[in-house]
C-alpha cells in the first residue's frame, strides 16, 4: 500500500504547473540605434576650432541665400577651391558650414545647435555621406537614412528652401566595394528625389570625373576622394545653374 501511494504522489508531482513567478519571460534584444542617424558633436581637438567656427558661423552671420553643408570637400572650398567660390558663390553671399570628416550624425548635432532658420536661405547646397563609409561607421544603409536624416532636417528647419542633394562623389582610383555602396546609395536618393512633392533634388555631380574604363584621373582627385582646383572650377560651373535656378 505504501508504495502504490509513493507511486502516485510522484506522478502527481509531475504534471503540477509551475507558478507563475518560476516561468521565465523570453529575453528580448533592444533594437539598435542607428549611428548614422544618432546626433553627435566631434569630439577630436583637432576639429573643434573648425565645429565651433562653423558653429559661430551659423549663430552670427547675417541672412544669407545659400548655405553649403558638408564635409571636407565642402570645407575645401575655402582651401584648394577658393578661387573658384570667390569668383561663383562669394558673389552670392553664399556661407560655408563644411567641417572635415564630418558624417551625417555630426552635421544632425550642429543643425540641432545651430537650426538654419535664422538664416532664411533660399537655397541649401548638401553633399555627405562618404565619410560614414570610409571611416566605417555605418553601412550603407545606414548612411542612406543618415543622408536622409539631415535632408528632412533641412526641410523641417526651412521648408521653403531648395534643397539641393548631392549624390555622393565616387572614391578610390579604380573599382572597388566602396564605389558600389556610393552607387546604391544614390540610386535611392535619385530615385526619392522625382516625385513632384520631394523636398529635394540630387545632383549628379560626381559623374563626370569617372573615365570610361572606370578610373578616377589624379589631375581631379589628387588622392582619390578630395578634389583638385580644377575638380573645384569644374563643380562650381556645373552647380552654379541649379542655385541660380533655386534663387530665381
């Protein structure tokens, strides 16, 4: 009799349901943040002249038509590109705020700390990205939607300024990974940029200096990615029209 008893309480005790404090709740992943699209200041010494000079800029420089935001591309134009924005844009009172090696997080911080409304430019000139890829900091497609951050940033600061994207220039001398990330890239920027209620239009500037057997020649891009004087002459000529156009 005892061990008809034993034998029972121990399959009982088997199909008893647990509590509810011994069930375990699935683990979760919290979702991962976006660095493209995540606001950060530069923090490197020797850039923080240039970020708060830029800053001051935007803060402190009368009204202005066109403002240029960018990297150090962007930024060259006060450098190798000077005399061809001192001949097309200084006219215009155009105002540079490129700072090298920015990404697109960093220009999302300045447009936080420095909005552009009190500008009231007509015309707003953006070319980044290639450093989110060059230095590794986000894929692709989260340099698509870091682009696409700052573009709707730009709007919701001033919508009614033309805003003027461009396709982000080609790299490296020959073929190469990064080219094809740059070209997916673009053809999503272009493509959003057709519809009639964009906020803004792409230029595909950075076509041209790509040779038929798909080299980049040194006379534009010394290094393969910064432009020479004569790459400057030749983006000024070309984007000087869609300004005028936006101005008009």
């Amino acid at each position: 009799m005892n061990s008809i008893l034993l034998i029972v309480l121990a399959l009982c005790s088997c199909v008893m349901p647990q509590s509810p404090a011994s069930v375990q709740e699935p683990a979760t992943t919290p979702a991962t943040a976006n660095p493209a699209t995540t606001p950060v200041p530069r923090t490197e010494e020797g850039i923080l002249a240039r970020q708060d000079e830029v800053l001051k800029r935007a803060k402190e420089a009368p009204l202005c038509k066109v403002v240029f935001l960018g990297d150090s591309i962007t930024q060259g134009w006060e450098g190798t590109g000077r005399a061809a924005w001192n001949a097309t844009f200084a006219p215009l009172g155009a105002l540079n705020l490129g700072v090298s090696g920015d990404r697109t997080e960093h220009v999302l911080w300045r447009l936080r700390q420095a909005p552009l409304e009190r500008l009231e430019p007509k015309c707003v000139v953006l070319l980044i990205g290639t450093n989110n890829l060059g230095h590794g900091a986000s894929t692709g497609l989260q340099t698509l939607e870091g682009v696409q951050h700052v573009v709707a940033t730009i709007h919701a600061q001033v919508p009614s300024a033309t805003i003027l994207v461009h396709e982000i220039f080609p790299r490296g001398e020959t073929f190469n990974p990064m080219r094809g990330e740059i070209a997916q890239i673009n053809q999503v920027l272009r493509s959003q940029a057709r519809g009639k209620e964009a906020p803004y239009r792409t230029l595909a500037i950075g076509d041209q200096w790509v040779g038929a057997d798909g080299t980049i020649a040194s006379e534009i891009m010394p290094d393969f990615l910064h432009l020479s004087a004569t790459g400057y002459e030749q983006w000024a000529a070309d984007l000087a029209p869609a300004i005028e156009a936006a101005l008009r």
